[in-house]
C-alpha cells in the first residue's frame, strides 16, 4: 500500500519509506492511501479470539500488502506478549487497563511494534545506523527506549522537557544507557517536538545521518494503538454486553490514540462515538465549539503526558473527515478539566468503588460519568499505572501507592542526560557531531 502526505505536496510512498523516514518531504504526516474494511463475520468470531489473533488480522488487514503473514505475526506476537484487559469500574463504565507491558504505559503497544517493524526494514534494507528522535511529556519516551533498547543498527535520542516529566517516568529512559541517549531540555514538549520536526527538515543534517521518529506522526507507531480498541470491543462482547452502544473516551494530548481508534472504526469496528478528553491544554475541545483550530503554547498540568499546545495529529483527523468541522462532531465530542476536577474524580473514585484511576485515566472517567447516557457502554483508556506518578497519586488520595517490581526496577539506575537548550542551532550542532 502506498502512504501519502497529509499536505498534499509529496509523492507517495512504501510503508518501508513510511517508516523510515517518519515525516514526508512536504512536512506533513503519512497516511494510509486506502483505510481496508474488515469483513464483517469477523466480528461474530472476535469474542473467541485472543489478543494477538486479533491484532494479527488488523495488521494483515493494513499491512499486508507489504510484509509476509510469518514475519508480522512474528512481530505481532513479540509486541503484545501481555494482557489488556477490560475492568469494570462502575455500572455501565469499563476501564481499558493499557499497562500492563513492560514500562506500565499504553505506548508499549506502538512503541514495541515499530521497534521490530523498523528492525525488520532496517535489516532487509542493509544500512548502517538509523537514528530515532523521539520528544516526550511522559510515557511516549520510556516505551520507545525500552521498546527499541539493544535493537541492532537503531541508535534512539528521547527529547524531554526539563522538570516536566515524572521522576519515575523520567528514570524509565535515563537509566538505560547502551544505544538510548537522553536529551533534557530546558522547555515544554512544544519544543522538544519542534526539534524533532526541524531536524527532519534540515538538510545537512539528512545527508550526514538516517534520521526517524518514534512518536505518533510514524504510521508505525500509531496504527497498532487499534488493536486494543478491536479488543476492548471483543471482551464486552464476550460478557455478553449490547455492542451497538460503545462510547469510548480517550484522554487526548497529541492525538496519536485517538486517530488510531477512529481509523479501526472507519475499517468497520462499531464503536458509536469517541469522547477526546482533554486537560487545560483543550485545543481540540475549543476547535469542535468554534470551528477554528488555534494552536498555542501548552501549560503544566498533573495529567503531563497530555500537556500539549499543538497536537500534531489534529493534522490526520482533519484528512480523515475531509477538513468537515460538522463530521468530526458528529463522531467525536470534547471535555476539558483543570486540575482540580482531575484530582477530584481520582479521590472520589477511589473512595468510592476502590478502582485508582493514574490522573489521564481519570481524564477519561470524568468524562463518562458527565456524559455517558444510561442505555451506553463507556470504554475509557487508563494509559498508564498509576505509581508512574506516585507524589501526585498519593497526595490525592492521602494513601502510599505501591511501585510495581517493573517500575522499581528502573529506579535503581543512575541517571545520564545530555542538557540542551531548545534552540535548533545547538541541537543540530549536537547531532552533528556525535
């Protein structure tokens, strides 16, 4: 299947070229040429199938054109070696535990694929070194270091904004040394991802190095988040619960999971409607009241990983709705909170039903219980563990959070960063000469 720009103003592309280059020539991001529906009778047999039988006929589906059934299955199957499962919460209101891989957080899932698709091009292709930049406001950095840790031929450069990130989720990439380096910038995540973006349009320093992004604008790092969508549906399915009625919430900072999701449904996964539930950094929830879509610079919120100002994937919904605001409405509606009403739904929850929410997972709750109707089944996304922000959790709901053994482990090394400003010049001139 050929990729296109959503600016317009590139030729098309491989997914190998997809990939490895991560943004197109025009500067704008890769989308699939044709979205392929999925047969319906699959959906009368999902509720029998396993996750990775599941994740495999989505991929072969979107991918099969361009890589064999034994490799893919392969890297399907190396991916998603742990569970995701449905909890519920409360009534009608189901929490998609997204962490349960290897660094806690729901990136596992596209960080992981794309390490072994990239490994799998980067070897049939024969080069050197391919370099990944990656910027981070949370768990987007530790998935991909630890997804791409020891890859043979990747060299990785997580970008993060200084004092921004939790410290666990900052152990979780600055500990591992081997082929991650770690970048701390005295910024926001707007400009460590303005780094990255810049990078890739440099020419000099195309020409020196193999430069690709492990964040969402890759076509391999956000299309596998469908899988647990597919797989969400199958486990109500398997309760036996009505499957007309799904409302899923995502909470929503680059747009990467969101896109993914309304991707599956437009191969044929019924969900009724998504709610994007943003932080104070509501730019999206502003564009679906107005129409205008108005970019600005993100404020720190305790729901980090969503504090974005400029989320690069708004990019991919437009062209998927085909630039209609009355489109994207009818599918998707928007809520925004402030720290207050996150740390508020995280205690009461607690208090409540005796479910943690971590503060995004909580994002997504509020916006259920605000506005889910009675005859619906609500799917919220609980992205990562909660002990990824241990003070914050705490400090809600006044009792010590348990660090699971995976996370302890990150703990223990000795953190190493490169300090860089967020000017372009001195980071290319690190690049440059490494």
């Amino acid at each position: 299947m050929q990729y296109y720009s959503t600016n317009g103003d590139s030729s098309k592309v491989s997914l190998q070229e997809a990939v490895v280059h991560g943004l197109a020539s025009d500067k704008g991001l890769f989308m699939p040429e044709v979205i392929p529906t999925i047969p319906k009778a699959f959906f009368n047999n999902i509720a029998e199938m396993s996750l990775q039988d599941i994740a495999y006929v989505v991929a072969n589906t979107l991918f099969g054109q361009d890589i064999d059934s034994k490799t893919l299955k392969n890297i399907v199957n190396e991916t998603l070696n742990f569970d995701i499962p449905l909890v519920n919460v409360e009534g009608n209101k189901y929490s998609l535990e997204l962490f349960h891989g290897p660094t806690l957080a729901f990136k596992d899932v596209g960080a992981r694929f794309m390490a072994r698709l990239l490994g799998h091009f980067n070897q049939r292709k024969g080069e050197d070194v391919v370099n990944v930049l990656v910027a981070t406001s949370g768990d987007t950095g530790s998935a991909v270091a630890n997804g791409f840790l020891n890859v043979p031929g990747v060299r990785v450069f997580v970008l993060y904004p200084k004092g921004k990130v939790s410290h666990i989720q900052e152990c979780q990439f600055t500990t591992l040394g081997a082929n991650i380096t770690a970048l701390e910038v005295n910024g926001t995540f707007d400009d460590c991802q303005a780094l990255v973006k810049s990078a890739f349009m440099d020419k000099e320093l195309n020409e020196k190095m193999q430069l690709t992004s492990a964040n969402s604008i890759n076509v391999a790092r956000f299309l596998p988040q469908m899988f647990y969508y597919f797989y969400a549906y199958a486990q109500l399915a398997k309760m036996g619960k009505p499957l007309d009625k799904i409302v899923v919430s995502v909470p929503s900072g680059n747009f990467g999971n969101i896109t993914a999701g309304l991707i599956g449904k437009k191969m044929g996964l019924p969900i009724k409607r998504f709610i994007a539930a943003n932080n104070k950094n509501d730019i999206f929830y502003q564009y679906l009241q107005t129409g205008e879509y108005s970019p600005r610079a993100s404020v720190q919120t305790i729901a980090n990983a969503m504090d974005v100002g400029a989320p690069s994937n708004f990019a991919r919904i437009l062209d998927l709705y085909k630039n209609s605001h009355e489109a994207i409405s009818a599918e998707i509606s928007g809520c925004t909170y402030d720290d207050n009403q996150i740390a508020e739904t995280l205690k009461e929850t607690y208090q409540k039903t005796g479910y943690l929410l971590d503060p995004h997972g909580a994002v997504g709750y509020r916006s259920l219980l605000e506005g889910l109707n009675d005859d619906e089944i609500g799917v919220f996304l609980e992205t990562a563990h909660p002990a990824k922000f241990k003070e914050t959790v705490e400090n809600i709901v006044g009792e010590k959070v348990a660090i699971p053994s995976k996370l302890a482990a990150f703990m223990k090394g000795q953190k190493s960063t490169v300090k860089m400003t967020s000017s372009f010049a001195s980071f290319k001139k690190y690049l440059m000469n490494i």
